[in-house]
C-alpha cells in the first residue's frame, strides 16, 4: 500500500470510531449536563433557604437557561443506545420533548432576571417554577 492509500485508510477508521462513539459521547455529555444542573439547583436552594443576596446567583440562573435551550440537542437521533435512563419518548415524540425543554427555559430566564434586579421573592417563585419544569420533563421522559 502507498502513502496516500495508508492515510487514506487511517482516516476511514478514524471516522468509522468517530461514528460508533457518538451516539456514547452524546449520552455522558448530556448526562454530565443534567448532573451540573442538579448541583446548581441544589447551590441555589441553599443560597435561598440561607437567606442570601440572590445578585450573584444570576449566573447560574442563566446556565440553566442557557442549557434548556440545548437540551433537545444533547438528545440526537441514535443517542438511545447504551446506558441511559432517558425513556424511547425522547426520541420518538420530538415535539413534546422540545417543549419539556422550552417550558424550562422561561422559569429559568424568568430566575435569572429575578437575580439581576435584586428580587428575591421573584426568585424563590421562578425557583419554584423551575425546579417543577426539570420535576415534569422527568416524569414524562425519564426512568426513575
Ligand atoms: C426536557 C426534559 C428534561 C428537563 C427539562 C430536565 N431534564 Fe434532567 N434528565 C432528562 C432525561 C431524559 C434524563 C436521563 C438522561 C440519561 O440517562 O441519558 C435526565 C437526567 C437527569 C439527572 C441524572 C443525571 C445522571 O447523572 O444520570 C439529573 C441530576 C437531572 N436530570 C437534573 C435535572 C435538573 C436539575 C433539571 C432542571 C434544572 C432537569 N434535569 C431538567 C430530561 C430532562
């Protein structure tokens, strides 16, 4: 075999890996996603129950914000294989997947704003709320 075709066979073994790992790499990046929401949801009920000026949290607020609107897309197609405690729901009922997900993003922007101005009632209520859109997704999507 020449150069070229060694190369060339490398990299069709390289992509062959690459395809056959996706579907695994999708799974423990959304996992390790929904593990750090979890710890910054549990952050920010202490820092409430603590009693705490809710201005730094904003942060972290928006983290969740940020990762409910990528969260339909740490699912892709194919990404049900393996070790997952994601129900086959998730990808075959696309639509009230992405709305599970949606209905996340508006409490936890709703959350972010509440600590930027300072608002702690507003911020225990979008707390609630929040915390009752990952509650809901779980039941509907999730194996317990
Ligand atoms: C749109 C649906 C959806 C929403 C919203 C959602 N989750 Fe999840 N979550 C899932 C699914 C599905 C799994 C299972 C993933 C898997 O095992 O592959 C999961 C798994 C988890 C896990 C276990 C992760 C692990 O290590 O296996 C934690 C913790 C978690 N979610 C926390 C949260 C928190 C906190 C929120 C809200 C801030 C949230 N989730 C919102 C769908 C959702």
């Amino acid at each position: 075999m020449g150069r070229l075709g060694w190369i060339a066979g490398v990299f069709s073994l390289l992509a062959m890996a690459a395809a056959a790992e996706a579907p695994q790499g999708g799974g423990a990046e959304r996992r390790a996603g929904e593990h750090r929401a979890g710890e910054i949801m549990r952050d920010l009920r202490a820092d409430l129950l603590a009693g705490r000026d809710v201005r730094p949290l904003e942060g972290q607020a928006q983290q969740v914000a940020d990762w409910a609107a990528r969260l339909p897309a740490l699912f892709p197609p194919g990404s049900d294989t393996g070790e997952t405690n994601a129900l086959a729901n998730v990808w075959t009922d696309r639509p009230g997947f992405g709305q599970a997900a949606l209905a996340l993003g508006e409490p936890a922007r709703r959350l972010a704003a509440a600590a930027r101005a300072g608002d702690r009632g507003g911020f225990a209520d979008a707390y609630r709320a929040t915390a009752d859109a990952c509650g809901a997704c779980h039941r509907k999507f999730r194996r317990h």
